[in-house]
C-alpha cells in the first residue's frame, strides 16, 4: 500500500528552518536530525511578524519584524513535518538582527 504522507524535506546540521503559524514564524537553527524518529533538535532564534502583503513587498527592502529574540530561550525537540526550509533572503534579516 502506497504511503499517504509526503516526503519530508532533508535538513542538516546548522541550518536555518523555520515554523508557521497564522501571521508569524518561528526561526531556528538544526541542532540534530533525528530521523529514525522523525524529530529535529532545533535552537530558536527569532519569532517574526510576517507582513499583511507579502507579495507587494520588495525583498531588498523588507526587514520582518521581530517580535522576540529567542536566542537564550531553550532548546526545541519537535516532529520534522513541521518544518520548513528558510530561504536566504528570509533568515538573512532573522540572524543580523
């Protein structure tokens, strides 16, 4: 019987990735795949406002705002379907800040 769940993304060490919810995201960086049990160890970074247009907006000019710096919060055990891949142009605003 054929699987009924999508393929999860491959996520490395280091990376930045990132959780949606309604009108933000959570920013964190891979700490360890765990994929025997489908987990990922993260680190959070930053929560962050998306903006109401996103499609209007110019990339080069766009700075998220930031709701909270999470860099010294505790660490994150959670299931990998969660997560996505950040782009650079989205984390390079996350991480400078």
């Amino acid at each position: 019987m054929p699987s009924l769940t999508a393929p999860l993304p491959t996520f490395q060490d280091g990376q930045i990735i990132y959780l949606p919810y309604e009108a933000t995201r959570l920013y964190a960086e891979t700490i360890q795949i765990i994929p025997s049990r489908q987990l990922c160890w993260a680190r959070p970074l930053a929560l962050i406002q998306l903006p109401d247009q996103p499609d209007e907006i110019d990339v080069n000019l766009y700075k998220p705002l930031i709701l909270h710096d999470l860099r010294q919060s505790s660490d994150l055990l959670l299931p990998l379907s969660l997560f996505h891949i950040a782009l650079d142009l989205d984390a390079i605003p996350v991480i400078t800040n």
